[in-house]
C-alpha cells in the first residue's frame, strides 16, 4: 500500500514547508533512537534543502522521509509524535502572526488566512454554531499514511496553542476520523483534552466562548508588522505557486512517454521555457536538477516493487533503455539499482 500511495504522491503539486520538517525532526529522530544522515539518506532528501528556510518539499519527499521513519519504528501513533513536536518556529511566519493574535479567534482568522505558508498541504475550514465551533482540517492524503498526516496536523494545532491559552483552556474535544490505536490513553494524556476516533471529521470541537480568551502572546504592533509580511508573502505565493512542485507534476504527467522536454512542461504550466528555467533558478532548483530529483526520488519507490523489471522501472522514468537508467542511478546513489534493491529487498 506504501508504495501505491507514494506513487499517487508523485503527481501531487502539494508541500510542505522544509522549516517545519527541520524544526520537528532532531527531537523525532532521537525519541526513536534513530541517526539523521541515514534516514535522509534512506529517504533520498538531500540534507541542503533545509539551509533554506522558504524551501518546500513536494509532497512525494515529505511523504517518503516519514515512511522511512515509520519503517523504522513501527509506531502507529508516529504523525502524533511529529504533531507534539511543533513550536512557533515551526511554521515560521504562519507561526508569528498566530502567536501575536489578540485572541483566539483572530488566531484562528489568520491560520485559515495564511496557512498556505507553511506548506499548501491541507485546508482548514471553521463551522460556528449556537453550542461549539468546529475547526476541520482536509487532508489531501488517502489511504493508511493519511493517518499519519491527519494526526500530525492536529496534534500539532493542539500542541501550538494550549501554552498560549488561560491554564483551563483545552477543546472540548479532539477528533480523528480513523479508528483508535492501541494506546489511544496517551494521546489525551499529551493533548490534555477529550480524543475521539471514528469521528465524522478531523480537527477540534471549541466553546463559543473560547475565541474571545486572550491570548499570552498577544503583541498587537508585532502582529501587524507580522500579517503585513504574512500578505506579501501570500502574494507571491499565490502568483507563482510552489513552481517547483508544479513543474514535478507536470513531468511526472510526461515521464512514460519518454525524456521530458523543457518545452513541453514549460507549456504545461502555461510559461514561456526560458521563463520556467528562470524561475527554477531563482528558486535554487534548475529544470534538470527538478528531473533528477523526481526520476530518484521515483526510481526509490520503483525499485521497493518486485514486480517491476529494470527495464519497466527505466520506462516508467523516461530513459529509453536500462542501460541509460543504471549509469544514472550510480550517479545519484554510488551504487547500481539491482544492488540497491537487494540492500531493501525484506530478508
């Protein structure tokens, strides 16, 4: 299932913020006793992209470091784990503008406002009625790692606020729409509220009257100067998107029909080609750099497939023969495929 859901992932222009996996995953890796260069390395995420705090990492990367640490530890309640791990510094700007809010209401405003910038993952909606407002996260993840996602997520909403709220402030109740795991009596231990499974929907149950609870926090000028950044980031955002994802997408569309030229994905995104190339690096991510990354971080997954051949695997990824497909692969990984698939092949 973990390979299918990846593979899914792979065409997905959703992210994540590198700040917020950088900020969590010092402390993650060492509650399970496990070294950061091996599981970036097992993972295929070069340790740079976390020098740059505005990076982020598709979808397909966020997803397949996680699954790595999960292969490692075997934790179900692993997303639980990231979500407990969250502080403001994890969502950087996002996380500012929260932390400066008069109350919990306009916290909430500007979550939903800006939360693009921390990774346009998943959407945050906000239902008011007479007896509770309820705050709902979608997540675009299907299948067994949405669990994970769901739970990091708000965990990580609950994780965030409780210090910034009055001592006796807690939801009325935490929801997650999959089933309970075995040791369900620590996560409302951690999150010192009501935890419900099988719920018919992901997020938190507030009191009405709870939005109006100062917050500790609160710095109104800093909270100006902080949402007038939050806005021009936005901006351009929402003007040239995640291009990097974008353009990841739009070759993973192509890549069976063969090497993916520049023109073709340039024209998918409705951009000159000089301009897409441009924009890549100033983004630090050149075109054929983009492809590389995509084809490796594919070839990883691929190759977890027993029923996938060398030569379907270099089909899959665009090259017109193994042979091109090997001397890439030693390039990206030192080694050849056949032997990397040994190395992860279940004993």
């Amino acid at each position: 299932m973990a390979v299918i859901d990846l593979h899914q992932a792979a065409g997905d222009e959703r992210s994540l913020s590198a700040a917020f996996v950088d900020s969590v995953l010092p402390d993650l890796l060492a509650h399970y006793g496990l070294e950061r260069g091996a599981v970036l390395e097992q993972a295929g995420i070069d340790p740079a992209v976390f020098q740059d705090p505005g990076r982020l990492l598709p979808l397909l990367d966020v997803m397949r470091l996680f699954l790595v640490i999960l292969d490692a530890c075997g934790d179900p309640g692993l997303g639980f784990e990231v979500g407990r791990r969250v502080r403001p510094r994890s969502y950087q700007v996002l996380g500012y503008v929260i932390l400066a809010s008069r109350d919990l209401d306009e916290a909430i405003a500007r979550l939903m406002r800006f939360e693009k910038l921390s990774g346009n993952l998943g959407r945050t909606e906000r239902h008011d009625g007479d007896t509770e407002v309820r705050l709902e996260w979608h997540c675009p993840v299907e299948g067994e790692p949405a669990r994970f996602v769901r739970e990091a997520a708000i965990t990580g909403w609950v994780t965030f606020m409780r210090p910034l709220m009055p001592a006796d402030a807690a939801p009325l109740e935490v929801c997650f729409r999959h089933p309970a795991p075995p040791d369900a009596e620590r996560y409302q231990a951690a999150l010192g509220a009501p935890v419900r499974f099988a719920a018919d929907f992901d997020g938190v149950r507030l009191a009405p009257e709870l939005l109006a609870a100062p917050l500790r926090s609160a710095d109104p000028g800093l909270g100006r100067m902080m949402e007038r950044e939050a806005r021009a980031l936005l901006a351009d955002f929402d003007a040239h998107g995640n291009l990097v994802s974008r353009a990841r997408a739009a070759l993973y569309r192509r890549l069976s029909a063969g090497e993916p030229s520049i023109e073709g994905v340039a024209a998918d995104l409705g951009l000159a080609p000089r301009t897409l190339q441009d924009r890549l690096r100033r983004q630090g991510q050149p075109y054929q750099e983009v492809l590389d990354g995509l084809r490796r971080s594919l070839a990883d997954i691929y190759l977890r497939d027993p029923a996938l051949s060398l030569t379907e695997i270099a089909l899959l990824l665009g090259f017109s023969e193994s042979s091109a497909f090997s001397r890439a692969f030693r390039r990206w990984r030192g080694t050849s495929p056949v032997a990397w698939r040994r190395r992860r092949s279940p004993t």
